[in-house]
C-alpha cells in the first residue's frame, strides 16, 4: 500500500508491503537510523519514536497505522542550524549514556514524559522511563539529565 | 521480526468495520492498538489474512456519565482513560489501573477494548472491570448485545465474541464515592502481574490466578458475613487455579493472592 507519513516535518510517501513495521520504514524508507531496534519484542524502548507527539514503539506498529501522521525522530529533534534540543545537551552534559544504543530511544521517552509532565521529580522520571532499558548506566545519569533538561536543579 | 503477509484495512465507523468483518470472517483479525496482536504476529504465533485497522474509529473514543454509570468507548486508550476527569470520579479503580498497564509508550497504543477482547489472564483491566460488574456491549450483523464481564472470560484468550462482532463499549455501574485498591506484583517494572488484585468496596478481581480473571467470591462472601479484612483476604485463593512457572508456582501465587488481597482491601476500606 501507498503510505504517505511525515517524519520530522518532512512528508515521506512510498509504496511499502503492508506488514512493513514503522521501525523498518523509518529506519529503510526514510533513510533514518538514529532509531534502533533492541528487542523488537515492546520491551527495551529503544525504538521510541513521537507519533503525533506522544511516545510509541515502533517496533509494535506498522507503518501503515502512522499513515497520515506525524513521526518525529532523533533527528528531528536537532535543530537545522545543528543546536542541540535541551534533553540532547542534559544528556550530554550530566553524561547520560555510555555505549548510546539505548539513548535516541531514551531521549525520545523524555521528550514525551516532560510535556505530560514538566517538572517531574526523580522517581516521577524513573516510573515515567519504565519502558526503557539501559543496559550500561544504571539510569542515575538519565534521571539526572532528564531532571536538568526540565529547568531544575540536579539533587545527586 | 516481520509478520507473515496480510492485507491491511483501516475501518472509520463501527459500520465498515463490520462490513470487512463479514466479507472475511474467520480470516479477518481486528487491530486496535495492536500491542498484543502484532507481536504474536511477529512471532507467528498468529497469522491473519485481513487486519482490519479500528483504532481510527473515533465514535469509539469516549468516556461518559449517564444515570446509568459510565459508558467506555472499547477504542479508548490508556493513557485517555487514565487521564478522564470523568472516570476518575465515578470510576477511579479504572482510570488508576489503566495507568499501571505496561508503560507510557503501551499506554499511548493500548486500548480497552483490545484488552478485553484479548482476554489475557495476567492482563490489568478484565480483572478491574471484572470487579466492577462490568458489562461489554458487543455490535455484530444481528445488531447489538450485551455481556456481563462475569460471561465474557471463558478461558485464556478465549471470549464468546462472534468472528462477526466487535465489542464498542464497555459499561461500569458508577463507583462514586466507593473505596478501591489496586496492588499488582511484578518481578519487573513494565512485566504482566505474578499476580494482581483490583478491590472496589467489597468487590475483589484477581489477576493471573486461573486461566481467565476470577471474582474471589469466597472472600467477598466472608465480608459479606462480618469477616474482617485479613480472615476474609485468607480465602482470596479458594477455587483458583494459578499457573506454574519456574518463578512462580501456585503456592506462592496463592500466597501471593492472599496477601495483595488484604492490602487491596485495606486501601478499599478508606470511602474515595
């Protein structure tokens, strides 16, 4: 089937097989691989992506469903000028990652967590990133950069 | 992993949904959010010819207060449930444990109407609504009908829904002002309950205790006798039937039962 998605502001319209999933048109169709495929079983986040703003795994859909949407990815996120959206910076900053794989997944998490909730508390960020796994972190960092990203101050 | 071949089709009323269904029948499978379907598809554990997509149904989004209860549009998602002003008054069990449903990238896709249908025994909500005296409203070619939650888990993933019908609401007497608990053991933070109880007044759903979600009727009854919490929460596991796996054999799942039981109950007994 035609499907006609637009993924970071841009409209990608392909023919693909209807059971393409959405991870595989964005990551083959659309060229774009900031987004990862862990376990392609729901369970490690790490191909979160915005559908219509909100936090999906896209993984567990199919492109078809997010036909006449909006996508955004990791990519989207950057500025065209290159500047770094406040939760790519935090993460840098409070280093919030270690290999990374889990991070454009990570990220994209937050990004729907804080515009549910702005000012999230630590444990308000952990329970609100239960659907993503780190396997090098121990998350102390992510919560911290999360935290920073919402305008608070990092409580260590 | 990538599903076994079908055709894909995206219904925007009850109406078209219920013509594809009656062209394709048994070939055709409903998706609404899609996080229990596509990935026993991608296992190829289940393989649909026709996929018929409903979660675009808007008429099948809403929650509302009538006279009645509250009426749950089946196309409803988590995350719009557990948010509702609405449900919160007069249904709050609901709207809290639709937030506890996997996570929040699930809870953005997941509805409860695919919940239900699903009819998986560790599943949170048939348990919840199943407490609740729930009704289903299932629509089909011969019109509509209702189901009490009581008659719709007939075994695991199994419901007496036609291969015609779609259910389109789901209704709960209203709650307003009933105390309720929630409690749910997990070995981790997004995994299905080892075992869960959803308690509204004196109403108790137990989760992943037998192959379908069970009422604990021989704790309810014993309160119902004057019992107090903790000798009626020590019969939570009477007539049930748990699972065994290597983490968790039916006698910690009873005990398990037993416990959460009393706690849900605790929480219960303090009037929302």
């Amino acid at each position: 089937m035609k499907v006609a998605i637009e993924v970071n502001g841009q409209t990608v319209a392909e023919e693909v097989e209807d059971r393409t999933l959405l991870v595989h048109y964005l990551r083959e169709t659309a060229g774009l691989t900031a987004t990862n495929i862990g376990c392609d079983t729901t369970s490690c986040g790490a191909c979160t992506v915005l559908l219509d703003g909100e936090s999906v795994k896209s993984c567990t859909m199919l492109a078809a469903q997010a036909d006449g949407h909006a996508i955004t990815t990791m990519e989207g996120l950057t500025a065209d000028d290159g500047e770094l959206h406040p939760l790519q910076r935090a993460f840098r900053e409070q280093h919030g990652l270690q290999c990374g794989f889990c991070t454009p997944g990570m990220i994209m998490a937050s990004v729907s967590l804080l515009d549910h909730n702005p000012k999230p508390t630590r444990q308000e960020v952990r329970d609100g990133l239960e659907g993503n796994l780190c396997r090098c972190t121990g998350y102390h960092n992510i919560v911290s950069a999360v935290v920073e990203a919402s305008g608070q101050e990092v409580d260590r | 992993m990538i599903p076994a071949q079908f055709s894909y089709r995206r219904a925007s009323t009850v109406d078209e949904a219920l013509s594809v269904l009656a062209e394709h029948g048994d070939d055709a499978k409903l998706l609404a959010g899609g996080h229990s379907l596509l990935p026993l598809m991608k296992l190829r554990l289940a393989a649909p010819e026709v996929l018929v997509d409903i979660a675009p149904i808007d008429e099948l989004r809403y929650v509302r207060a009538d006279d009645d209860g509250v009426a749950i549009g089946a196309m409803s998602r988590y995350h719009d449930l557990h948010r509702d002003t609405v449900l919160r008054e007069h249904a709050p069990l609901l709207a809290h444990v639709a937030g506890s449903v996997g996570d929040q990238q699930v809870r953005h896709r997941g509805t409860v109407g695919g919940s239900i249908v699903h009819a998986d025994p560790a599943a949170d909500l048939p348990a919840a609504i199943l407490a609740s005296d729930g009704v289903l409203v299932a629509r089909g070619p011969g019109g509509e009908r209702r189901v009490p939650a009581a008659e719709f888990f007939l075994g695991p993933f199994t419901t007496p829904l036609e291969p015609d019908e779609l259910v389109t609401e789901i209704r709960i007497p209203r709650q307003t002002g009933l105390g309720w608990g929630f409690e749910k053991f997990t070995r981790r933070a997004i995994d299905w309950a080892i075992v869960g109880v959803a308690a509204v007044g004196r109403s108790v759903g137990l989760i992943n205790m037998a192959g379908t979600p069970l009422r604990a009727r021989a704790t309810e009854e014993a309160l119902a006798n004057g019992a107090s919490v903790a000798e009626a929460a020590e019969l939570a596991a009477e007539d049930t039937n748990p699972p065994d796996e290597s983490h968790a054999p039916p006698d910690y799942r009873r005990h398990l039962a037993r416990v959460l039981t009393a706690r849900a109950l605790d929480k219960a007994a303090v009037p929302a």
